[in-house]
C-alpha cells in the first residue's frame, strides 16, 4: 500500500522569499528522495486559506518512506526547513487510499 507524507506549511512573513527558497531549494531537494513515487503541491486559492502551501509525496510503501528519510538526501530535505519554514509547519503521514 502507497504511504503519503503530506506538509502543511504556515502562513511566512515573506511570501517571495519562502516561495523562492521552496521553489529553487527546498522541491529540488525533496524530488531527489529515493523511492519517491509522486511529488506534487498545491498553494491553496481564496481568501487566506489555513496553509499557505501544501506539498503531498507518495512512496510505495512505509519501508520505502522511512529509508528514503534516513538516507542523505532525506536527513538533507528535513534539515533544509529551518531555512525557510519559520512559520511552522504540520506533517501528516501514513498509508494512502484510493477512494476514486
């Protein structure tokens, strides 16, 4: 079964300067994990939304996840947040189910 790690990412003083250090830094880093199937965010739209980006990664499985996180690239992605997340963040994981 699929396992999602879903990060909801907090509201940051500076807009530009998250979305730049998110886009150039930060989704490079985190698309190099190993083992990671899909990748995809989403900047939620309206009238200040609760989150200000929300990024969704899917990997086969729990084992597959945990490697990838304990690897490199993964103690390299997570140490990265203190770069740009000052606001804070949520991070939400576990098995994915298909409704659809």
């Amino acid at each position: 079964m699929a396992f999602q790690l879903i990060v909801l990412y907090n509201h940051p003083e500076s807009v530009e300067d998250f979305d730049k250090h998110y886009d150039g830094t930060h989704a490079p880093l985190a698309a190099r994990l190993p083992g990671l199937r899909s990748y995809t965010t989403l900047r939620p739209a309206g009238d200040r939304p609760p989150y200000h980006l929300v990024a969704v990664l899917t990997f086969d499985d729990e084992a597959a996840f945990g490697a990838a996180m304990a690897g490199e690239e993964g103690q390299a992605t997570a140490a990265d947040l203190a770069n740009f997340a000052g606001a804070g963040v949520e991070m939400l994981m576990g098995p994915a189910g298909t409704i659809v």
